[in-house]
C-alpha cells in the first residue's frame, strides 16, 4: 500500500470522539435530544497520520495513549491502517484522550477536548524518539500536546533538514521564534485570525493574514477556507483554489484529512498546487461521510474521485 519510500513522521494526539448528532446546539442550561449518536477514534495528530497513511505516505506516529481498554482497539485500528505505531507509548494510569463533539443540521460541530494521556507527550518523550524525526523526510505537528514538546521536536527537525509543516490547531498564539521554523502552515479561518490578529473570512483577508505569516518567517501558507476552498500562498504570491462541491454530512476531521493526505503528495515530490488539490480531494470526500477517522479516505477513493473529475471536465 505504502510504497513511497519517504518518510514521513506525525506527532500529535488521539482521542476518542463521543459524536452526538443535535438539531441545534444547547444553550446554557438546556437539554437537547440527539438523533444519532456514534463512537469513532479521532484526535487531530491520530487523523491526520491515518490520513497520510491511507493515502499513500510512509507514515510513523510518535503519540500517547492512555491504559484503558480502549487503547488496545485504537493501536489495532492504527496497524489496519498501515503506519508504524513502535513509538506509540501507553501512560500508566491514564486515560486515552476524549473529544465530546455536538454536529448541528448545518453540518458544524462545537467541540470539547480532555487530553488525557496526550499531556504525557513530554518533551523526554520527544528526545526518546529524537532519531525518528532526524531519519524523517518531514515532520507533520498539531497543538493538541505540549508546546514545549513541540518546540523540541522542531529544533531536532530543523538540525536534520526535516521539512516542518505546523496544522495550528486548535487556534492559538505562538511564540514568533516557533514560527520562523515552520517551513509550510496550515491554518483555518479562526486559527489564521488567532495567529495575526487579521480577521479571515474572505479571500482577501487570508492573502492579508498569509502574507502577515510570510513577515513572520513561514516561507509556505495554506490557509483552508471550508465552502470557499483555500488560499495558497509561497513566498509571498497567492493563489485561490475553489473548494469540490460535494453534499457535506459532518465537517469533523475535513482539515486533518487535507493536512494528511497534503503530506502524502508533497513526499511524492507534487508541486505545492497539486498537492493541495489532491489534498482538498480528499477532504471533500471526508465532508460526505459521518465521524473523523471513518470517513477519511483510500487512496483508490482518491484517485477514482479525481479521474471522474478529469472525466466530468
């Protein structure tokens, strides 16, 4: 399945989604009745190397999981999956990581995060598997574990020559000296107006935020739009690439879906638009099915997707 012989290297969380289908979000105080309910592995690190994995990419998974019984059916479930879980550590005592996800009729989710087990990726964690990410031919990171971690992880990274691509998510601010390593970003519309104070909405307001990122040091900005599609970025020239129109179910795990399968085409030495149109195929393909991880989608799926486009054309 996994022929490309590059390597890439995901550091990043699991958790285990608790999706609950509402009408409409509760407000303060009230009780809504769900119409479906549904258990899924999820975690924005875990899906985005699911993603790279099922796509194509030679994908290592540097993570933490907790030692309850569920974890045994998240590492089965990684191996099916095809990546390499050796450096996937079980914390004693812990609890795997917990998303409580609410999705709307609009196809929206309002998420609460417990990470659990994920706070244990420390920054000895990182030096442990140090060799990992100096062997690796990119290192793929989200911010739901430790910053200081990731800091460490950069630094190794950047001494090998490892291409560093940052998902900043869920949005918050970093530390100036963070970002000038970054080599590719990956914000959406609220962490792009998190990282530069621009409020993003349109297209010209992520070329403003891309190129705000561009003064910071990140030589490469995709800047995902949802319905819009996204705003790409290099060096300061920016290009739209209009979203697939496909029917959206649940939007949960769209973006790590693009950020994995993104990983996949660049390791396949794709141009930077390329990639990002294979990558945006996929996550188009992810919005028309329920759950994180069981939506995302094979490389066959991918490219049976693709060439009905070509087709359609």
């Amino acid at each position: 399945m996994n022929n490309n012989h590059k390597q890439l290297v995901v550091l990043g969380s699991i958790n285990v989604d608790h999706l609950l289908n509402v009408h409409k979000f509760p407000q303060a105080g009230e009780t809504v009745t769900g119409t479906h309910y549904q258990l899924a592995f999820g975690g924005k690190g875990a899906n985005q190397a699911v993603a790279a994995s099922r796509s194509g990419a030679n994908t290592q998974f540097l993570a933490c999981l907790g030692s309850d019984a569920i974890a045994q059916d998240i590492l089965a479930q990684f191996v099916q999956d095809g990546m390499n879980t050796e450096a996937v550590c079980q914390i004693p005592e812990q609890n795997t990581g917990v998303a409580l996800i609410f999705v709307n009729n609009q196809a929206e989710n309002c998420i609460g995060i417990y990470a659990g087990a994920n706070a244990s990726l420390s920054p000895q964690y990182v030096a442990q598997h140090a060799e990992k990410i100096r062997c690796a031919d990119a290192l793929l990171l989200q911010l739901e574990t430790p910053l200081e971690s990731l800091i460490d992880a950069v630094k190794i990274a950047k001494a090998a020559n490892t291409i560093v691509v940052l998902n900043p998510a869920p949005a918050q601010k970093l530390p100036e000296d963070f970002l000038q390593q970054i080599d590719l970003i990956t914000p959406n519309e609220t962490e792009a107006s998190a990282l530069t104070g621009i409020q993003v909405y349109d297209l010209q307001s992520a070329e403003q935020a891309a190129q705000h990122l561009h003064q910071q040091g990140v030589g490469m900005v995709i800047i995902t739009l949802g319905e819009q599609g996204i705003w790409l970025s290099q060096q300061g020239q920016g290009q739209h690439i209009p979203a697939f129109k496909v029917h959206a179910v649940d939007t949960t795990g769209a973006g790590d879906t693009f950020n994995g399968a993104l990983m996949t085409a660049l390791l396949e030495d794709q141009n930077l638009l390329d990639a990002s149109y294979f990558a945006s195929a996929a996550a188009a393909l992810a919005v028309t099915h329920a759950g994180a991880q069981p939506s995302i989608p094979w490389r066959v799926q991918i490219d049976e997707f693709l060439e009905e486009l070509k087709e359609q054309d």
